[in-house]
C-alpha cells in the first residue's frame, strides 16, 4: 500500500523535475521552435557538402524543390503550410543512410515522403526539418526465378500494375491507381486481399535503414523477423523502407479479362437494406474470389448522398451473380457490370489531389443474414454522418465527404497468420469486420481547416460507433486516434520499438502514430493517474 505521503513526494518531484508553468512552456516551446530550425540548416549544410547540391536542395534551388515540396496528395501537406529546410531527393539507399546518420547525430527533426497519400497532417512532410523524397526511387521489376516482384519506395501501385502487366503478375497492392508504398506500412488493402491476406503479409525480404542509419535487410526467418513483422502495420516508427520483395499473384494480362463486375449505383431509399447486406456479407463471406467496396459521398452544396458499390468477382458471371445475390436483390438505379482484367480493376479507381483531406476511422463487426442480430450499429453510423451534412450545410470551406465500408473478411484474417502473422492481429475465428473511413475534404485553394468543421469531425470520431476490440485502419485514421493500440499485438509492437530505437528518436522527431512514446522523454505533460488516484498535477511522457 502505497502511502498519501508518498504519493505527494512522487507528485511534486516529477512536477518540479518535468512540468512548468504555461508562460515557461511558451517560453520553451519558442526556444524549442527556433533550435529545430537552427538545427535544420546546420544539417542541411552538412547533407550538401557530402551528397551534392543535386541530392539535397533547398527553396532557393528551383523547380526540383518546390516539386517536392508540393508532392503531397493533401494541400494541407503541401508548401503553403509546410517550408521544409531542405529536402533529400534520394537516388538509392546509401543517401537514405547518409541523411538519417546526419538527422540522429545531430537530433534534427524529419520527414519521409513516398506516395504522399496521407490524410493524415504533418505526417509525410516537415517545417523545420529534412524531408526525404523517394520521388527518384521509383522502379520495380519481375524475378520469375523466385516468383516476386521488387518495388522502390517512390512506385504508385498503378504503375507497378502497369510495368507488371506482361508477365501476368501483380502486387497485393493498393485499389487507388496513385496511392504509393505507404500503404503497405499500414497494413494495406487490395482487390486481393481476400485471398492473399493485407497486403504487407506478402513480403519477402525489406531493406530497411534504422534511425541511426544502419541498413539492414529484414526477412521472415533472419535476425530481423521480428523487425519484418513489425513493419506489417507499423508505419514509419520502425525504420526508412528502402526497397521492398513482395509476392507475386498471377491475376492475368490485360488480355485475360479473368474478373467480373463494375460499379453498382443506389438511391438514398436502398440506404437501410444496403447497409444491411454489407454487414451481412463482412460476417458470411467466405469466398475469396469476392470483392467488394462501398463509397457513399456527399458534395457541397447539393447534400445529397451518392452511393457506389463496387462488386468484382475473379470468375464468372454466375459467380458474380451468387456471390452478390443480396446486392443485386436490392434497387439501384444504374450499373456497369461486364468482364474486366485485373489491369482495368486496378485502374478504375482514381482520386482527385489539390484540396486539404483528412482522414477518421472506426470499425464494424459483420453481422450473419436470416438472424435477429441488428445492424442498428451499421445505421447509426450512416445517421451520424448525414448528421455531419446537416450541421454544416452551409459551409463553404468544405468540397465533399466520404463514408467507406471496406470488408476485412475471415479468409483475409486467416491468410496473414498463415503467412506469419502481423501486429495488427484481428480476432480469427469470430467474424469479419468492416474498415470505415470517414472523410472530409476542403474545397480547392483552401489551405487550413475550419475550426467548426473540425469539431463535427472530432465529435464523429468520438461517437461514431465502432465494435470493441477490432483494430483501426492505420492508413485511413485520424493522426490522434490511438491505432495501434487497437492492434492485437500491441505490446509486440513496443518490445520492438524499444529494440530499435531505445532512445525514442523516431517517436521524439518525426510525426507518426501515437503509442510508442517512452516515460524517459519528456515532451508533453498529461494528468497523472497513479495507483487510482487521479491527481490535477502534470505527468511528463
């Protein structure tokens, strides 16, 4: 039993040892400001004078810069709110070692850009700091010998589809033809899924630069495993990916038109029964030839909700048509079936860049059809969104919003722990679950959020129902939800981060997902809770 006493030795020690007072944690946080960047140019020099003005630039360089610079995907990452010192334009990993043993020699804060798909703020762009830019790494190749396919970390899945095509094969990669190799740090999603797990089971081998810029190569089965799993889910806290040996899935040349199916549109009347089926076929589906995608969007002025489900099948029309019975049993008001190859699927999906995005997830459990389980969870959902709509009508900071249901099905869940296992570690066995991203984008030539309009999306975030222990979707969450502590290996994700980067480097100069700091750093003061407890003084982590 630990006494009151002793409680209040613990509580103002730390307090005096860690926490001050709001005018010193301003007067700190400007010191801390004005250190970074000094900071930055010092390694910005440095980085010059040993890999050449070319490989690293900064904003009096040119066009190269400013390309970088604006290579984000969101507006909100791009330069108009984010003037990187300098930026790596990196040609081959040993630039990759050379800066990150720059950045952790001289504690520099950083960023790294592959795809920049990201709704997630700050996350693949810095102020103050060295980005790195994997825009020149950007090729891949086919080994028929071992049957794999090699990807630099700069590819867009709808080129590596593309360069793939002739020999037959593709990656389990990304649906969206401009998304890049982030997506398999976060797990991943594909047409493929269903069969061949998240798209991160299927690596074979990765070069990976740690933050003290040591290149190693991680495998299943060498000293890294542990490392290689970490890095099926883990984002950008375990390491730089420098070249990535995934699997290869014969899915046909663009002449196989191997897959049937298009894109299916509803009215706002089939909304119930639609919602219905999808939490019917995330729960029952045990085929893995099915794919299935659905995307409810909302435009500004107008309000009116579009909903598209994308139904594929890797087989026939009777296939299809049995797989989809309770979707096609539902009224739509037009359709595009017909016969496609995987080439076309992959690049039938296109995202529009150039307006500020942000991302919110939740997740569904699935629920069996012809049972008297509800899908009042998948309506409640779906009656917060439209919500959002209504309160912010009249906005006119905001372009449109998006409502995904992604199934991650048993089959999925059994083909990662078949090959390995991953941190993110869904129960298997029970049922499959939907992954919902909640969407909000800006209008074009807006470059800051609205504050109002942030609340609802925070409000959403807090309230949208979402099935206990069920992971989040890394890739489509909001920078401040806790993702990976919904992982089913979360303190398998620590231990490694611990092995890694003992010092909380990553954690403590690049933005990234939450979970991982260490009670040694002292950044941010929380309130302390301490054997029950709960006490109004500050606690530094």
């Amino acid at each position: 039993m630990v006494a009151l006493s002793d409680l209040f030795w613990l509580v103002t020690s730390t307090h005096n040892w860690c926490c001050s007072s709001s005018v010193e944690q301003t007067q700190n946080s400007s010191v801390a400001s004005s250190s970074a960047a000094t900071i930055a140019v010092q390694s910005c020099q440095q980085l010059q004078q040993s890999l050449g003005p070319t490989v690293v630039q900064t904003s009096t360089s040119g066009s190269d810069y400013i390309l970088g610079a604006n290579g984000a995907w969101s507006t909100f990452n791009t330069e108009v709110n984010y003037q990187p010192t300098c930026i790596v334009f990196a040609n081959e990993a040993e630039h990759v070692q050379t800066a990150m043993q720059t950045i952790y020699q001289n504690e520099a804060d950083y960023a790294v850009q592959a795809g920049g798909h990201s709704g997630m703020t700050g996350w693949n762009t810095i102020q103050d700091g060295v980005l790195i830019s994997f825009k020149n790494m950007n090729t891949s190749s086919y080994d028929p010998d071992h049957d794999t396919i090699t990807m630099m970390p700069g590819v867009r899945w709808g080129e590596v589809i593309t360069e793939m095509e002739p020999f037959g094969v593709a990656p389990v990669g990304g649906r969206i033809s401009e998304v890049g190799t982030g997506l398999l740090l976060g797990g991943g999603l594909s047409f493929l899924s269903s069969a061949e797990g998240y798209a991160s089971d299927n690596y074979v081998s990765l070069d990976v630069v740690l933050v003290d810029g040591t290149l190693v190569t991680a495998t299943a089965d060498n000293e890294y495993q542990d490392l290689f799993k970490a890095l099926k889910g883990g984002a950008n806290r375990f390491g730089i990916v420098t070249k990535y040996e995934v699997k290869a899935v014969h899915t046909g040349t663009k002449e196989e038109k191997r897959w049937w199916g298009g894109l299916f549109v509803y009215p706002n009347s089939s909304s119930e029964a639609l919602l219905g089926a999808i939490a019917h076929y995330t729960h029952d589906t045990e085929d893995t030839n099915a794919v299935m995608v659905t995307v409810i969007m909302t435009t500004w002025p107008s309000l009116e909700p579009s909903i598209s489900v994308l139904l594929v099948y890797n087989g026939t029309e009777a296939s299809f048509n049995h797989a989809f019975a309770e979707f096609l049993s539902i009224p739509y008001t037009s359709s595009s079936p017909g016969s496609l190859s995987f080439l076309e699927l992959s690049n039938a999906v296109h995202f529009p860049s150039g307006m500020g995005t942000l991302f919110s997830a939740s997740s569904l459990a699935g629920t069996p059809a012809n049972s008297d389980v509800s899908v009042d969870d998948y309506l409640e959902l779906y009656r917060q969104y439209n919500n959002f709509s209504t309160t912010f009508a009249s906005s006119s900071d905001i372009g449109f919003t998006l409502l995904d249901f992604s199934p991650v099905l048993q089959s999925q869940i059994r083909a990662g722990y078949k090959k390995g296992g991953n941190p993110i570690n869904p129960p298997l066995g029970t049922t499959g679950y939907s992954i919902i991203l909640f969407q909000v984008t800006y209008r074009e030539g807006v470059t800051q959020t609205a504050e109002d309009v942030e609340d609802g999306r925070q409000f959403w975030i807090e309230n949208a129902p979402s099935t206990p222990g069920l992971p989040l979707f890394l890739s489509e969450a909001d920078a401040a939800q806790q993702v990976f502590a919904t992982y089913g290996e979360y303190d398998f994700l620590k231990q490694v981060y611990a092995k890694y980067d003992p010092t909380s480097f990553n954690v403590r100069h690049t933005e990234g997902p939450l979970g991982l700091e260490s009670v040694l750093t002292p950044s941010i003061c929380e309130p302390l809770s301490i054997f029950n407890y709960s006490l109004p003084l500050p606690l530094c982590f």
